[in-house]
C-alpha cells in the first residue's frame, strides 16, 4: 500500500448515479492512505506526501467488467467464426477450440487478457469461465486467480460449466468438458474455500455460473444450484435472452418467457445477474426491475454477433441493476472497458435517438453499478472510505483537443485511452500506458505459439 495524493485532476467522476462530476472549483484532489480514499477536495500536500500530478487528466474510478471470458484472449478473429450469428459461431470458436485449451494457453490468455483490460482503466474483471469437467487436465481456477493476482487485478470467478452439453461433438469435433452436479457441486465448494472472500472490498469472490440456464443443466439441478449458492453466500450468474433462439425455446419446451422460467426456479433477485438479456419483453424487464436482477451489457459483442440491441435504459428504468461487459474477445476481438463504453454511447443513440445513453449513465454503470452487481460494496466510487480503484487518463493528445466537455472525454472521443495510472486499493497496477515488470514482447511471443498451435490442433481434427 502507498499514501499519495492525486493532484489538480481537469475533472473527477464519482461513479455515483447524480451530479457525479467534480470540476477544479469544486475540489478534485483525492487523498489515498492505507489503500482507501481518505480525502476529496482541494487539498494541499501534507509534509513528505508523494503527489502525483493529474494536471490535464481525468480521474475515473476503475472499470468494473462483469462478464468475460478470458479464454478467448487466443481466439480473436477466428475465420470461421465471422459473419455468422450466435449458434453457429459457438460451434465454429468456442466449442471447437474450447476443449484443446490446456494451461499453458489459459495461461497466456488470461494473463493478456486481463493486462488488455487494465491497459484501459479497468480494475475488476469477473471472468465466466465454463472449461471445467472431464479431459481438463488443470486447474482453471488457479489458473484465473493466479493471474489477476500477478497483474494486481480484483477477479470475480463466474464458475461456469455444465451437467449436459449441446451436442456439436462429431468426429472433427471434440465435445465440451462437462460434469456431474455433484462433481461440480464438490469443485465449487473446494473452490470457494481456496480462494472466496466475503465482504464489500473483496480481491478474490467466487460466483455460481452455469454457463446458460436451458442448456447447462436440467431444471432441478438450476434450482439445486441456486439454494446451494445462497447457502454459501455466494452470487449467481449466467447467460439469458442473448439471440431470440432462447425466446423460441423457453416457449416450445415451456410455454413461458425466458425470465418467467428461471424466476420460477429460484434464478432471480438481487444476487443474480445475466449476460445480454437482449430480447426481453415488458413483463420481464419489470420483473427484473421488482427484483433488482442485474444485466451485464455486452454491446460489441451482441453487435459482432448481430444479436441486437438490449433494452437497458428500460431495465434502469424499471429498477434493475445495468451493468457493462466487454464478453470474450472471440466475439468481440478485444478487452477493452472505454472502447465497449464508447459503442454503447453510439449503438443506443443510433436505435433510440441522440438523447439515449448519456456518457454519465454509462460510466456509473461501469463502475458503480458493476460493483453492487458482484457484491463489491466498497469498490467503484470515488468517495471517502471507498477502495482506492482509480483510473487517470491523459488529455495530452490530439485526440481530446478542442474538448469543452472535458469530464467524459475518454467516452465520447473513443479509440485507445492514454493512461498516467491506475491503482487498486491504492498499489499502482498502470504507468504511463505500461504495466510496471510486465514483459510484454515474451507474453505476445507465447501467445502467438498458442495460437499456430490451436490452428495445428483444430487443423489435425478436421
């Protein structure tokens, strides 16, 4: 841990929900002792106190990215993947290469992927990680923790994985992992204990997350999972209503909405939380707003995907919690929290009109909202006694001049952020675009070998 003080920032977003937005006149100094915001405002150094300098810079709390797959960091731009929707793309990319990633390419994925995401500001990442079961010959989780920790990352592990699997194994194809429930109730459990910590400022929680509701499970073993889970005090989350394949199943198989169907087998309330919820009518999304169910925002990739739009400002609206996502980058080709930002500022206000999404909304969503989402009640604000999660970003570049709206500059103006740092709980994790003892040219070389040899691989099974 490192006292400082961060000093003389062009504007400060609290992450809050409301007049979030500090100016000079209001005080955007932040004092950080013990790893926690001791002090906002217009402070003077105190005797011995380092100061960093955020002159021309804007002070973000760290990103908080509630739904991804590291995995995938090595399954960008899959040729076969592109230019088809979500079914045939989960047979192409993740369940034809899924099944040949060994540690060594989790490894590299991880570690890249989770460097990518603080390279844009991002401090918490929760990875839905579903590779679990027969034929994996790791530990995932140790994998995944281990990683954030090297980097200094909060991680949230979205333990997926699945007692049945959609059958695209074929003779060129090897199936899914997958796993008894009582298999996957013991590995849950074991895993909770090694690495879950209760609390609001958590470094390491454990998430309960069937990779999707339908198809992952049979209907007893979800509700199974759902009361196990609140028993151990822990979050549950999975995918739902990404494509209207999910809508036209629910409705052939139960007559029912996809909300309705899983409210009725305990998966609903403020502990739960899904990915892209795209298609949603109005009865569900004022269900999830009654119950204060989260949604983790996916827009790249559900734009990639061309799975539509999801209905958040309603979801805000009704009373649900909005929170972003970045999903994996073998649908998205990247990991990066200010770049999904800035295509939810564009993709909204291109279905709904200049006035949708302001850039505001967007951030407190990123921040404050994915926080309460995950269980991190002292993370994603700038505020006295919050952890110190904070993201810097440089304005010294032709990018921002001109900008007289400086506050949400690093949204509206896109492209790669310029970071002078960012911290978690007060350690400094970014300097000057660059991860501190990073060796980022060996990372890259190793991650170019696991690539030629999952090509090889997938090339020898077809």
């Amino acid at each position: 841990m490192h006292d400082f003080l961060i000093q003389g920032a062009s504007a400060l977003h609290t992450g809050e929900a409301t007049q979030a937005i500090r100016t000079p006149a209001q005080g955007t100094d932040v004092r950080v002792c013990g790893g926690l915001i001791a002090e906002i405002g217009s402070l003077t150094p105190e005797p011995g106190e380092a100061v960093v300098d955020a002159r021309d810079a804007v002070l973000y709390p760290g990103w908080v990215n509630t739904h991804h797959h590291l995995f995938q960091t090595v399954l960008k731009n899959v040729s076969s993947g592109q230019g088809v929707p979500l079914m045939p793309w989960l047979e192409a990319v993740p369940y034809r290469h899924g099944p040949l990633i060994d540690e060594e390419a989790l490894t590299v994925a991880a570690t890249l992927g989770i460097a990518e995401l603080l390279l844009s500001g991002c401090t918490t990442v929760a990875d839905h990680h579903y590779l679990f079961g027969q034929g994996v010959g790791h530990d995932p989780a140790a994998v995944l923790f281990g990683a954030a920790e090297s980097l200094g990352a909060r991680f949230v592990l979205l333990r997926g994985g699945a007692t049945r699997t959609r059958s695209f194994a074929s003779d060129d194809h090897l199936p899914m992992p997958h796993e008894s429930l009582d298999q996957m109730l013991r590995a849950l459990d074991d895993t909770a204990r090694r690495f879950h910590q209760p609390g609001g400022a958590a470094m390491r929680k454990v998430v309960v997350a069937p990779t999707t509701p339908f198809y992952s499970t049979t209907p007893g073993e979800l509700r199974e999972l759902a009361r196990t889970a609140r028993q151990w005090g822990l979050g549950l989350h999975s995918h739902l209503s990404e494509t209207q394949d999910y809508v036209r199943f629910a409705a052939e198989q139960w007559r029912m909405r996809p909300v309705h169907w899983c409210a009725e087998h305990e998966w609903i309330g403020p502990d739960v939380s899904y990915a892209h919820m795209v298609h949603l009518d109005e009865g569900e999304i004022a269900l999830c707003g009654q119950t204060r169910t989260a949604i983790a925002h996916c827009p790249q990739s559900n734009g990639r995907l061309g799975s539509g739009v999801a209905p958040v400002q309603s979801l805000h609206e009704a009373g649900a919690v909005v929170t972003v996502g970045v999903d994996g980058a073998a649908s998205n080709e990247a990991a990066d929290m200010l770049n999904e930002l800035h295509a939810a500022w564009l993709i909204h206000r291109a279905v709904k009109g200049a006035h949708a999404q302001p850039a505001e909304q967007l951030i407190h969503w990123a921040t404050d909202g994915g926080a309460r989402a995950l269980g991190l009640d002292r993370v994603g604000r700038i505020a006295v006694g919050m952890q110190a999660d904070l993201a810097l970003y440089d304005l010294n570049h032709p990018r921002y001049a001109g900008h007289h709206e400086l506050a949400t500059a690093p949204i509206t103006a896109g492209g790669g952020g310029h970071l002078r740092r960012v911290w978690v709980a007060g350690r400094e994790v970014v300097r000057d675009g660059a991860i501190p003892g990073f060796d980022l040219p060996m990372w890259l070389a190793r991650a170019r070998r696991v690539v030629q040899r999952l090509q090889q691989r997938a090339g020898v099974l077809a």
